[in-house]
C-alpha cells in the first residue's frame, strides 16, 4: 500500500508541475504534505520533516551552490571560460570533445562529492557549449555519468564508504572492482547514450555566458585554468596532505578545516576574485555586480532543491523505505540481484541515494554470514542500486533540470535514463564479476 501512495503521490507532483503549470518548489511542498497526510504521519511530524528537509538539503549545499554560481560567473565574465574551451578544443578537437570533458569528470569525481563536482564543472561543460554550438545534453551527459558513477560506485564517497563498513567489506578490494565497473558504464551511460540526444534543444542557464568580447584582455591560459580549477587542486591537495599528517592530530585539524567544500570554495572565490577579477582590470563594484547576478540566477534552483529535500524527508520519516525493504526481503532471487533490487526500488520511492543504499545494506547485512557473496561485489551491487532511475523526488534531477533548462520529460529521457543505464549495467558487471570471484 505505502509503494502505492508513493507512486500516486509522484504522479500528482508530475501533473501540478506539467499541467497545472504550479511552480516546482510549490509543487514539492503541496505534495510532500499531502504524502505525509496519505501515510498517517502526524501533523506535527510533517511539520518536522518539512523543516529539516529543507535544512538539511540546503545545510550542505546552498554555500556551495552559490558560491561555486560566483565563480562560474566570474570564469565567464572575465573571459577564462573562453580560453579555457578554446585550449581543450585545440588539444582534443570537436571529435574528442566529449572524451576529454568524461574523463575530466571521472578524475574529479572520484575526490569530491557529486554535487560539488556538478557545480565546478558545468561552467567548463557551459563553455564549449556557447563557444562552440553544441547540443547542451549532449555535451555534459558523459562528465555528469563519470561524477554519477563515482559517487555511487567508488569510496571515498560517504555511501560506499558506509556501505563497505556496514557489509565488512575491503576498501581497496571495492574501490579496485568499482573502477572496473564503472569505466564501461561511463562510456555506454554517458559517451554512448548521449549520441541519441542531440535533438534536445536546450537554453542552459545565461549565467555562465560570457559578455567579454574584448579577447585582448582575456586572463593567460595557465592563470584561466589555475583559478578555474582552483577548488579541485585544493580539495584533492588537501586529501592527499591528509594522510602526511595522519600522526599530528593539531595538522589533522587544520587541514580538515580547509578541506572542508565550503572553505575550499570561500578560498578559491577569493582568489579568484584578484586573478580573474582585478588582475584583468575588472573593478570591484563590477565583479561584485557579477557576484549579485550569479546569486539571483541561482535563487528558484536552490529552492526547488530544498522543495525534493522536503518530500525526500517526508518520505523517509514516513518509514515507508524500511517497509519496502521488508516486503522485498522475502523474495527469492540471487543475493546480489536481490540487494541491487532492494536499493533500486527504494530510490524510485524515496529519492535518495545514500538512503536506499543504506537501508538495503542494512537489511542484507545479517545474511552476509549465510549468502556466500563476496562483500566488495555486495556493496558495489547495492550501489548500482542506489542510482537507479532519478526522477522528481530527487534533488540530482532538478539540479540537472534547472542548469540545462529543460522540461521534465527531456531530464527524464536524458538524465533518468542516463542513471538507470548506469544502474543496470552495474548490476550487469556485478554480476558478471561474481562468476570470477570467490568469496
């Protein structure tokens, strides 16, 4: 009954948002309290859950979100994005392009977190985008699978680190079958898939459109991408400086603290500031008018993230996710198929990734000892699962939908596909590998 009122209460969003023509954030906000109501949560408890979705999703995002929408602009408006797509296309040519933008997205995500990785890169993706015509989709679809895939499939990120802890499994072990997993989902999710996706047409946001004409004061390429890439330098700088001062625990702290994405973007934005800004011979009143702008453009995204945070807390409050679990625990299929289902189903319902991972790692946790599955092919199954099918009660969707400008039915057709692609082919290798491998 709960999948359901889930699936009813997803259709009804859909509709508001599509025919009634109701604002997404309204949309979100209407329908998770409606969801709450259908569950039998109590009314003060869907009070409760509207606040700290909402808390919650923007608690870890909102600085990085506008600070990282300052940057991009400033790339833009100082003319570092221009250079810096006119270098890549040198090197790689417009028949490579997509390769060179995959792998970038592959290398940075394997250090930062999804969303963080998403804000820093579309204003490269943008870049080419403008300067050269392509299809927007088609362009950024295989660097955003490299940072999905990495997200879901590799440690360090929080869901498979917690998943390998849960499940017992070996961090190496996991990190070494998820590479092998994820470089032929990559390349069929996002290189592939995105061929069947130029006829999108795509106004993707104007905040990352440069207005500088004048290329004689553009910024050198070494300073464009330097300052542009910034963030990442500083935060897998900071990763590796972490284990050299493993054994001081006040060195521990302090790069802890700068590691931090928020810092890490603060810092950079600073930065930036002089060589993309100043150094050019921008004023500060102009790159703090930019800085404004950038804000402004990104105001109703950062809301309509916070409207999916909310239904994604209702619904998690709800207990609706651990009632799924149960219902599908007594299904009788291989453990690995049953674990990847187990996730698979809980993100459509629920939204959240890291939620379905961990609920169904902690359902499949006590067979472990009977299932004779090897651990590392455990977590990297869940995590496939984990990925499947993002749609409107996830925040992942809308922060695609909003940057590319798309309707729901093209972020549907391009990034929901892209993701389930990613997911069933993960399942796909996970199992294929377990032919391979003893426990």
């Amino acid at each position: 009954m709960s999948i359901l009122i889930v699936l009813f209460c997803i259709v009804i969003l859909v509709l508001l948002i599509t025919w009634v023509k109701l604002n997404a954030f309204l949309a979100l906000l209407v329908v998770s309290i409606f969801a709450g109501l259908l569950l039998g949560m109590p009314l003060s408890g869907i009070t409760q859950s509207l606040q700290k979705g909402i808390g919650d999703t923007l608690g870890s995002l909102v600085i990085i979100i506008a600070l990282g929408a300052m940057l991009g602009k400033l790339v833009a408006e100082s003319g570092a994005a221009q250079k810096i797509s006119s270098v890549m296309m040198k090197i790689f040519g417009k028949k490579y392009i997509q390769w060179a933008l995959m792998v970038t997205g592959f290398v940075v995500g394997i250090p930062l977190f999804y969303n963080v990785g998403f804000v820093l890169m579309i204003p490269l993706i943008f870049s080419v985008v403008y300067e050269y015509k392509f299809p927007a989709v088609y362009i950024g679809l295989p660097m955003l699978a490299s940072l999905s895939v990495t997200h879901g499939f590799l440690p360090p990120h929080p869901s498979p680190v917690a998943l390998v802890s849960q499940l017992h499994a070996n961090m190496g072990t996991t990190l070494l079958y998820g590479l092998i997993l994820a470089i032929p989902a990559i390349i069929i999710a996002g290189l592939l898939y995105s061929k069947t996706l130029k006829d999108i047409t795509a106004m993707p946001l104007q905040i990352f459109k440069s207005q500088h004409t004048d290329k004689n004061n553009f910024p050198g390429i070494t300073n464009s991408f330097l300052s542009a890439l910034l963030p990442v330098i500083l935060l897998i700088g900071t990763s590796l400086l972490a284990f050299a001062v493993k054994e001081n625990p006040a060195a521990q702290h302090i790069v802890g603290f700068i590691a931090d994405p928020s810092i890490v973007m603060l810092l950079s934005l600073l930065i930036a500031t002089y060589t993309l800004g100043i150094k050019t011979g921008m004023s500060m009143k102009a790159v703090m008018n930019a800085y404004t702008d950038a804000v402004k453009d990104i105001s109703m995204i950062l809301l309509i993230i916070a409207g999916s945070g909310v239904l994604k807390q209702v619904l998690t409050d709800s207990g609706v996710s651990r009632q799924i679990a149960e219902v599908l625990q007594g299904w009788q299929v291989h453990p690995l198929v049953l674990a990847w289902l187990i996730a698979a189903i809980i993100r459509v319902c629920i939204g959240s990734a890291t939620i379905a991972g961990l609920t169904a790692a902690g359902i499949i946790a006590p067979m472990m000892s009977q299932i004779h599955v090897h651990p590392s092919l455990m977590v990297l199954s869940i995590g496939a699962g984990s990925l499947m099918f993002s749609h409107v009660n996830d925040a992942g969707f809308w922060l695609f939908k909003e940057y590319f400008n798309l309707s729901i039915k093209q972020t549907i057709r391009s990034w929901s596909v892209m993701e389930s692609i990613i997911s069933v082919f993960g399942l796909i290798g996970v199992v294929a590998l377990n032919f391979f491998i003893q426990k």
